[in-house]
C-alpha cells in the first residue's frame, strides 16, 4: 500500500462543501420534465404577489409623504417595524432550520468523518441554513424596499446598500439560531429538541400573531387617538428598538433615503455580524462534536398510548382495513409535536379571525347595516374558505405523499387505492368541519345576519369544506413529494401553488354562483318584498353551486387515485 | 438442509386448520408469465418466466442492478409489469389484486415504517389491512414478538427501535395475516446471528407446513443451504434456474459450491482483472 497519505494541507474549500447541495438542486430542476411550465407559473404568481406587495407599499409611502412634518417618520417607522417583524420570523426559522442543517441531515456522517477544518464546515452550514430559512424574507424585502426607493427616487447606490444591508441582517439571525440549537443539542436528544422547538416556534408565532392583532395596531397610526400631536410625534421618534439589527438596518436605509447617510448604524450591522460569525465559528468547535454525538443517539424509548376504546367504538361498524387506516392516520397525527402543535397557531388564527369580523365597522345606519351586514356575511364565505384552503393546504395536501415510504405496504396489501383515499379522505373532512363551520356560524350571528343567509352559508360550507378535502387530496396526490422527511415543506411545492389556485378558483366560482340568489333576496327585503326560494336565480345559482362542488370534489379524487394506482414506488 | 434445534418449538406454529394448503392446489403459488418492466427506456427486467411451486423455498439470485428487486417487487404486487402476468395462486395480480395479495406476505429490503406507532400496532395495522382482527391477532402479535424477543419492547414507538428491531417487525407483519407465500428482499440484512438463524428455521418450517418463499438474497450460503430451487438473474433475464445439482451441471461445475457457479454464469472469470485493479487503486 502506497503511504503517501495527503499532509494536513489538503482541506477542502467552503465552495467544494456546497457544491454537492447546489449540484442536487441544479439537477432536480434540469431532470423536471415540466420545468419551464413551473418556472412560467411560479414566475407568473411571484410577480403578481411583488406587484401586489410594491403597490400596497407605495400607496402607502405616498400618503405618508404627504403627511407635512411627520411623513418621514411614518415611513421609518414602518421599515423599522417591517424589519422587526422580518428579524422575529428569521430567529425561529434559524432556529428550525439549524437543527436539521447542523444535526439531522443525512450527509452529515460523510462530512464530520471527512478531514474538513470545523470552521469550513460550520461556514458551509450556516451558509446552507441562510439559504433555507430566509428566501421568504428575502423575497418579501424586494418589493417592500424597492418601493422605498421608488417613492424616496433613490439611485442605484441605495439598491447596493439596500443589499448591503440585507446580508448582515440575515447573518445576525442564522448565527444566533445555529447557536440556540448548539445550546439546546448539547443539553437534549436531538429529537427531543426538534419537538421542545417545534412547540417554543409555534407558541411564539401564535402568541405574536394574537398580541399583534389584539392591541389593534391600525390605532396608532390614527393621531387623534392621542391626546396631542407632540405625544404622537414622541412615540413615532423614538426607536422600536436601539438593540435590535432591524432598528440599524432601518436606520442605514432611512438616513440614505433622507439624503444624510448615517455611516454608524451600516457598520454596526456589519461589525456585529462579523463579530457573531467569529463567536459562533468557536462555539462550533468547542461544542459541535459533543452535540453531534448528542443527536445521534435517537434510542429514546417512549410509549405508545394504549389502545383508544373510544376511537375503536366510534369506528366499530367499519371495514378492519378503513378502521386501521383511520385508527393510524389520527395516531400518527396526535404522536408527532410537528403536526399537532401547528393546532395550537390554528386555534389563534381562527380566535383572530373571529375577532376581525366583530371589530368591522359596520353599524352607520339600520338599512345599509342590514345590507351591509348580509353583504359580509355572504363574502365571509370566502374568506373562511380560503383559510379552511389553506388548513387544508397543511394537513390534507400532504396526505398522500407521507405515505411514499410506506407504499410498499399499502401496494402489497389486499386493500385498494381507493380505500387508502377515503380513509384520508374523511380523516381530513371532518377536522375541517370543525374549523370551518365556527368560523361561519359564529361570525353569521356575531353579526346578526338573517335566517336565509345563515342557512344558506353554513350548508354552503358543508360543501365548500367536501370539495377542498377533495381537491387538497387530489392534488397533493397529482403532485406528490414521497421523498421529503418534512412534512411542512410539501405544501410550499409547485403542487401545493397549484392546489392553492384551484382552491381560490373554486371559491370564487361558488361566490359568483351564489351570489345571484343572495342579490335576489336582498333586492326582494330592499323593495320590501318576501324573497322565495322558488325563484329561478335562486334554484339556478344553488344547484351550480352545487353541481361545481360535486365536481371539484370527485375529479381531483379521480385523478389523484388514478395518478396513485399508475406510479411505481 | 438446516437443522432445526430448539428454535423449532417456538415457532408460531399454525393450528391444522389454519395450516396454509392453498386456495387451488392446481396452481403453482407464484408464476412469472413474460414479465418485462421498462423505466423509461431502461429495460430493467426483459421477459422473466419461472415458476414456484407450493412448499417450495425458491431463491431468486443476481449481482447488483440485475433486476432481482424489480422482479421481487412485482411478484409481491408493489410494482406492476409493463408487460406480462404475475400471478399469485392462480390468481392474476392485475386483474384480481385483492384475492391474490391476501395470500402475500411481503419483505421488503428497507425497513420503512411507521416512526409513529408501537411495534404491536403496527403489527395489528397491517393484520387489519389483511382484515384480520380479533383475539387470534392479539394472540399472533405476542407469539411473533416473543419469537423475535421484542416483547418488552411491544408498546414502544418504532422511532427508537434500532435497524435490527425494525428488520424483526417487518417480518412479524409479514407473517401476521398467515399468507401462503413470503415474498422476501434480502431477509438477512441487520440481523444479529441469533435472529438470523431463527429466520431461516422459520422459513424452512412454513414450506414444511405448505408454505412457499420466494426470496432474493446476497448470502450465497443462506441460498445453497435454506432454497430447494434457485434462479439467477442478470441484466433482467433468467440465465440459470434449477436445483443446486441442476445448476452445477448447467454450469459445468462439478461439485463447486454455489458462489463458483454464480460467479461463473454472471462472468465472475472477470473477477481476476478486478483483483488486480483493486490492489493498484488500494
């Protein structure tokens, strides 16, 4: 044997430690047969939500400027405030994201045996952690910052500078993250952290999301609810928050855009990054090796609850195989913190949900209220379908593909795709219910609405909550992901786009086709008239209604089952 | 032919009314009619037939990429052909899934499960999916568990079972529902000795009782001494099939043993020059 051993010298790069990540990605999308029709349609949509974001922004900006004396001050305000909201998300999902990048990829083994440096590979990881938990962020921060450009007609030295700011600003967090889960690595199992993190993630976010929404935070940008104008000024000068990187980050971008750059606050934000990269590059060797070890011991015995006797009385009069199927998927679902826990954030939305409609400022007069009211009431439907969408998005959409590893089960076993479907299939519906039907009932007599629109809304949810069942699990099977480990990335696929804009084009069909026989009794109580459901309007609106929910339930199913039964696992 | 020893008796014997005798005694238990299975253009299986008879332990044997899996996979209704019949019993697995998997029990090379559910609910899962339920099934579970010495661990969740644990209760499922024929893809992988022994007694006591194995493997010593037939597989056909005394004289082999006969059918002549290459790689 040659003893030619290489010296210490050789190391390999940062660049050679990504390559391998970026090379899959590359290859992923050249091997997508439909990749330009994916490209076009996630172009498409990304524009329209930049577009829409710009606009939002800018419309904004604008009547802000206009405000004499304290147009500024908004304007930094809410960069300052957008950028405080960009830092919150950005912790967590470092957070997230650090665990799974640092402890639980799969190709960790082949780099920490590998001769590789500690700190090229802790660069290596923190680059890939960035790159996974911030795109969001990144992408939102393109329009918002451009459309401070574009009102404050910057030139191009603030678009470098805008990106000159986003790289620290995105450093500071995944540093931190990546600390937070070498801290917690070391003191947990790895899988209990993942769990302990999936719980502290979503407490956090619903606890955000419900205090953000409750202190009604449209009042303070209303002055006359303080009591003087000096008041309103004072609390808009002063900083959100003199510690944060977002406050620096603002600050940089708002002193450039008011024509005095503020060189401190730009290299504050650099030398804290740089300072965090060093410190985490040490924990990293100090601590890493330890924590790895920590997480591989995956050998934590836990129990499985025993049998539910409820759960197999409410089943009892089932098939053995619907009854397991069922039996299972609601076990698995209840024993995994990353799913359940996401009821937690579920449970705030629909609270804030509710609570928006009854803050509506709808009371100006008893004719238009009533009209108003009915009015919302009505398009209230598509709003809580959209969120029952999107729930459905979360929980049905990836049905189907968790069971890619599992399909050697499911293929060899004497039961039928479709059995597997409908199991999933009703699984999924009668949750939904639960969520959907509150959120109509209970706004419907928040607001008083009347008897016909009650009924008629609630038994339009019914169906609306069938068909997006239908259509999340179609779907999710017509664009399935059987390879991914996590369950949380299968609804931000191409699929999980595509399901989306079914779900809104369904919804909007049901909103234009029951419209007619909602305009038709309001325009009968207008005129002082009895509506009857007898009309024409009314039976033609309710039966396509009908008919649309049918069909939007029973092809994606169809198509999903027939896609399932084709595909070889 | 493998002696028994103790772990005979602990077998989960059937009782003489459930003994599998096949649902039509004409038929053999697995055959493979013209079986052809395209990826795209790659032909990774070009025209298999064999047949395995009832009783019969029959290894299915080939070097990597040969389509041994591919073929495993089909036999046990998870892939379907792209041409030709798989059929089960008599049963077309195409034309009548449901009768011909009830009589299947399939092993697959990697032990995916569910991360989620204990041992003994995956067990009574899968006995579900065969619509087997009751105290029969209760009383199987601990019968397998203990067999494969995984009762203490019957109410843990699989997620902290080790890869030999898992590789145990995925044969427990494969036996759960009393088919009449194993379907199996490298039983042997991640199990200790003892398991491993245990395995091959109990294949040879379910063919003794009327079952039939089909089984893929990599252990040569395991096909000589456990497969009354055996067939290898190479670039997706069947280029020898037989006994282990067919085989040698098929191969013009004397009284070699199985690995000589293998590596001379798939071109192991060949095996010098890698010799070679590998000591100047090394």
């Amino acid at each position: 044997m040659d003893a030619a051993v290489p010296p210490v010298a050789h190391r390999a790069g940062l660049l050679r430690l990504l390559r391998p990540k970026l090379r899959t990605k590359l290859n992923r999308a050249r091997s997508d047969e439909g990749r330009v029709f994916k490209a076009a349609l996630l172009g498409f949509v990304g524009l329209f939500f930049w577009t829409l974001i710009f606009a939002v922004i800018f419309r904004m900006l604008l009547y802000f400027r206009g405000t004499q004396g304290i147009g500024d001050l908004l304007s930094a305000k809410l960069l300052g405030l957008a950028f405080l909201t960009f830092l919150m998300i950005l912790v967590l999902s470092n957070v997230i994201t650090a665990l799974s990048t640092f402890f639980l990829s799969e190709d960790l083994e082949l780099v920490v045996a590998a001769p590789v440096e500690p700190e090229t590979v802790y660069a290596a990881r923190l680059v890939e952690t960035i790159v996974d938990s911030s795109w969001m962020v990144t992408l939102l921060a393109v329009p918002l910052l451009a459309a401070y450009g574009a009102v404050y007609a910057a030139g191009p030295l603030y678009y470098l500078l805008a990106l000159g700011t986003l790289i620290p600003f995105l450093v500071i967090p995944a540093v931190l993250g990546a600390g937070l889960t070498l801290l917690l690595v070391n003191v947990f199992p790895a899988r209990r952290t993942r769990d302990l993190l999936a719980l502290v993630g979503l407490f956090t976010a619903a606890g955000v999301v419900a205090l953000f929404r409750f202190v009604r935070p449209e009042r303070l940008m209303s002055p006359e609810e303080f009591s003087s104008l000096v008041d309103f000024v004072a609390v808009l000068r002063a900083p959100t928050s003199t510690w944060l990187p977002s406050e620096w980050a603002s600050e940089a971008l708002m002193s450039f855009l008011r024509g005095s750059f503020d060189w401190f606050p730009f290299a504050f934000l650099w030398c804290t990054a740089a300072m965090f990269g060093v410190v985490g590059a040490w924990l990293h060797r100090g601590y890493f090796d330890a924590g790895f070890t920590r997480a591989q011991e995956g050998a934590e015995r836990k129990e499985g609850r025993r049998r539910s006797l409820i759960l197999d009385r409410l089943l009892r009069r089932a098939l053995p195989s619907t009854r397991v199927m069922v039996s299972k998927e609601i076990r698995v679902f209840f024993r995994d913190t990353t799913q359940w826990s996401q009821l937690i954030l579920l449970g705030v939305l629909v609270a804030v949900y509710v609570y928006n409609i009854t803050v509506l400022p709808l009371y100006t007069g008893e004719q238009v209220s009533f009209l108003l009211i009915n009015v919302v009431s009505f398009l209230n439907l598509g709003l809580a379908g959209f969120v029952v969408a999107a729930i459905a998005a979360r929980f049905v959409f990836p049905a189907m593909s968790i069971e890619g590893r599992m399909m050697w089960l499911m293929r060899s076993s004497p039961i039928d795709v479709r059995t597997i479907f409908w199991s999933k299939y009703w699984v999924g519906t009668l949750p939904l219910l639960l969520v959907a039907m509150p959120l109509i009932v209970g706004t419907n007599i928040v607001l008083d609405a009347s008897l016909f629109i009650l009924v008629l809304t609630s038994l339009t949810m019914v169906g609306i909550t069938f068909a997006l069942t239908g259509l999340a699990l179609g779907f999710g099977a017509l664009y399935p992901n059987y390879d991914t480990e996590n369950v949380a990335e299968i609804p931000t696929s191409f699929g999980g786009l595509l399901y989306m804009m079914a779900a809104v084009s369904y919804l909007a069909g049901i909103v234009i086709l029951e419209g007619w026989p909602v305009y038709a009794f309001l325009s009968a109580r207008f005129e002082g008239v009895e509506a009857t459901a007898g009309t024409t309007p009314m039976l033609a609106g309710i039966a396509g209604a009908a008919l649309l929910t049918v069909l939007a339930t029973w092809l994606p199913l169809r198509a999903g089952i027939r896609k399932v039964q084709s595909v070889d696992f | 032919m493998i002696e028994s020893q103790s772990t005979e008796s602990s077998f989960p014997t059937l009782p003489e009314s459930e003994k599998v005798s096949g649902a039509d005694g004409a038929h053999d238990m697995l055959e493979l009619r013209a079986v052809r299975k395209l990826y795209g253009s790659f032909a990774a299986v070009k025209g298999v037939d064999l047949a395995v008879h009832r009783g019969e332990i029959f290894g299915f044997l080939g070097p990597n990429g040969a389509g041994k899996t591919t073929t495993i996979r089909m036999a046990a209704g998870v892939l379907r052909p792209t041409s030709g019949q798989v059929l089960v019993g008599g049963d077309d697995v195409a034309r009548a899934p449901e009768r011909a998997k009830s009589r299947v029990g399939y092993i697959p090379d990697r032990p995916f499960l569910y991360e989620k559910l204990s041992g003994a609910e995956f067990l009574r899962f899968v006995a579900g999916l065969w619509g087997r339920e009751g105290e029969g099934v209760e009383g199987r579970i601990d019968r397998l568990l203990d067999l494969f010495q995984l009762a203490e661990w019957k109410d843990e969740l699989i997620e902290s079972y080790s890869h030999g644990m898992r590789q145990k209760i995925l044969i427990s499922s494969a036996l759960i529902h009393q088919p009449e024929l194993i379907v199996v893809d490298e039983p042997m992988v991640g199990l200790d000795p003892r398991s491993a022994r245990l395995l091959k007694d109990l294949f040879r006591t379910f063919a003794d009782q009327g079952g039939t194995v089909f089984l893929s493997t990599h252990t040569l010593e395991v096909a000589e001494a456990l497969c009354d037939r055996i067939a290898i597989i190479n670039e997706g056909e069947i280029i020898a099939l037989g006994s282990m005394d067919e085989l040698r004289s098929q191969a013009h082999a004397g009284s070699a043993h199985l690995e000589e006969i293998f590596l001379k059918v798939t071109g192991g002549e060949a095996m010098s020059d890698v010799i070679a290459g590998l000591r100047e790689a090394i």
